[in-house]
C-alpha cells in the first residue's frame, strides 16, 4: 500500500505533531487510545465473568487489530466467513471459528485445508449434510453445532434437530464436536437493557433445551460460544455461555450508541471515525465533504459529526463519493477544514476502506492494511 505516492507522503511524517492531518481523505482512523482502552475493558469484564473472549473478527477483518485483541487475552477471533479466515490465517492468526454454516464440498475442503493448516481452527454445522461433506474431507476437524436462538438466520430450529446433528457427528471419529454456539444478532441494538436481558433469557432457554438434547444423545458440550457487545451483561446473567463473540466494542458506532446510551454495555470509547474534508463550502445552507457512500455504510442510521464545533451539523448521503454537511449553528465552515464522522454500522464501514490509519491524538503513527476486505465467499 505505501508505495501508493499519496500514503506514502503521509507515512513519511508518522511521528510528528500534527501529521493526523496528512491522512488522505476519506480514511477509517483508528484512536489508539481509545481502542486500547476499549480492548482493556472487554478483557476484563470477559475475566471477571469467567468467560473466555473470543472477539469477532467480522468487525475489522485485520490481522494486526486481531493480534491486539489475543496478546490482550482472547482465546482466538471469530469469523463470519471462509474467505475472512483464509485472510486472517495467511496473516498469521492461528485460533479461528467459522460461526456461519458452508455448503457444499469445495467449501468443506477449504475448511479442511484451514484445519490442517491452523493450531486452532472451529467452524459450526447446523445439518446433518453439512457434517457429512466435512467428514468426507477426511480432514480432523473442531465442530459446534449452531443452534437458532431466535433469530431465524441459521442453527438447528429445535431441540430434536440438535440431537440429529450430534448423533452425525458422532458416527465420524475424525470430527471432533467441541459444543454449541447461539448468537441472537437482532438482540444486539435492543435499547434497553431489560428489554435485551429478556430477549436473552428466552433464547438462552432455548440454547440450554439443545444443550440437553445433545448430552442425551451421547454428545459433549465443552464450549457453549455466543453473545455480542450489545447483551454481555444479560450474556453474564445468564451463565449458559462459556465464551463470548464482541466484535463492535472495539470500536463503536452510532447503531450502538443509540440502542445502550448509558447502559455498562455501551461504556466503550468511540474509536474509529472516517476522516473527511470540505472540498466545496458555495452553499448557503451546507457544506459538501469527500465521503459518501463508497466511505460509509448505509445500513443503519446516518453518521454523526464527532469534531467539537461540528456537533449541530447533520449528515446525508450526496452521492458515491460526497457527503452533505450542514452548516453548524454560529460557525463559518471553509474549505479543506476536516471533520470526523462517526459511522452509523462499523463493520461494514471498515469493508469499504483497504487500511486503517493509526492515530495517537494529533499523532500519526502508522497504517495497517483490512486483509479480509471484501472477503464475502
């Protein structure tokens, strides 16, 4: 990436104060502070709990970041997809899960390949096919069974299909089933916390009931892996799982800001903003900056100004590659002044950036590349 001319000229000033200014924009910065101080947080409530971490790769797709995340204590990353850990494990990341099911045999020979490749490679099933195109691999595998806990997306539908699964597994020796993993991904922006914990109960109720069923079948259960940044206190409560899978904590977005405000679940820092500049101040009524919707995502709410003096301003999409800025209340705005934006949905925000630059205050400290960028097979 450096030899680009333009990253170049910036990483050329890494050190010197004032050089976050040299970011090109717009750029996916990442406040070390803030995300260091994040990190902490998440480890040590993940210890006092008695649960392992196991962050969710999904939200950054990065080595470096999950490299970070395990030298402060995770047991390994999670990833949503193949082609995320194929990337992540290239970079060196050794302790992997796969929380989303594949099909298909040529996908059951990529996994095989990341388990024989990796010291620690998990990926889930949900079917007894599923299990019968990984055991066809011949490849010694880690399996969970994912479990649906009321999202309807994926996992075993009951009790009854959670035993089917575990007896498939069993009539293969090289496959090794390790638990169950139940993700409630549509409790994650509940607002309120005692809306999220009852949204968790009944699906941990509905976890425990496969639990069970797969124990009677001859099953073990070692991990029992799930959970998110938005319920780990109701996650905590209610002491099914064994592991936990945060992945937006590490940074934050508005998604969450909204739905936990003062909640402890929303006590982390906003850590990754998007960089941009005014490249056009003519209009009376707003301003037009250089990040639209190749920069941020648009699945969720829009994105919210994060530079003091800008906190009046509003944004909205103004194209590909602009955005639209009211002018803030008592303030003149001019071209090239920068502003932060903090993005409505993290992750795929950072999709739509091939590097993060490292800032420490007014400090550039570096880059880092997304290795599973665009990594969707």
């Amino acid at each position: 990436m450096s030899e680009r001319p333009h990253l170049a000229a910036a990483l050329a000033l890494v050190g010197q104060p004032g050089s976050r200014q040299a970011i090109p924009t717009p750029a996916a910065v990442l406040d070390l502070d803030a995300f260091e101080a994040n990190l902490a947080l998440m480890a040590e409530r993940a210890r006092a709990a008695g649960l392992a971490l196991r962050p969710h790769a999904k939200s950054h797709k990065s080595a470096w970041i999950a490299r970070r995340q395990m030298e402060g204590g995770a047991v390994g990353v999670c990833c949503a997809k193949l082609a995320e850990a194929e990337a992540l494990a290239a970079a060196g990341i050794g302790a992997i899960l796969v929380t989303s099911p594949i099909a298909g045999q040529a996908n059951a020979a990529r996994a095989a390949r990341l388990a024989g490749e990796l010291q620690d490679f998990r990926i889930v099933v949900d079917h007894a096919d599923g299990v019968a195109e990984l055991a066809a691999t011949g490849q010694a595998m880690q399996v969970l069974i994912d479990v649906d806990v009321g999202l309807g997306r994926t996992g075993v539908h009951s009790a009854d299909q959670a035993a089917d699964v575990a007896r498939a597994i069993l009539r293969h020796p090289r496959l090794r089933l390790l638990g169950v993993q139940g993700y409630g991904g549509h409790w994650q922006h509940m607002q309120g916390a005692n809306a999220r914990a009852a949204a968790v109960a009944d699906g941990m109720a509905r976890l425990s009931a496969a639990i069970a069923a797969i124990r009677e079948a001859g099953g073990q259960v070692e991990v029992v892996t799930g959970g998110g940044t938005g319920t780990f206190a109701a996650d905590m409560a209610q002491g099914v799982l064994t592991e936990v899978q945060p992945g937006s904590y590490a940074f934050m977005d508005r998604e969450y800001r909204d739905a936990l405000g003062a909640d402890p679940d929303g006590a982390f820092r906003q850590a990754l903003c998007v960089a941009t500049t005014v490249i056009s101040a003519n209009h009376p009524k707003w301003v037009t900056v250089d990040a639209g919707l190749k920069a941020l995502s648009t699945d969720g709410p829009a994105p919210v100004p994060a530079t003091p003096g800008f906190e009046t301003a509003s944004f909205r999409f103004f194209g590909d590659e602009h955005g639209m800025l009211s002018r803030p209340e008592g303030r003149q705005v001019g071209r090239g002044e920068r502003t932060d934006l903090v993005p409505g949905h993290i992750d795929p925000t950072i999709d739509r950036h091939d590097v993060l630059w490292l800032v420490r205050g007014d400090v550039l400290e570096g880059m880092i590349p997304v290795e599973g960028r665009g990594a969707s097979q």
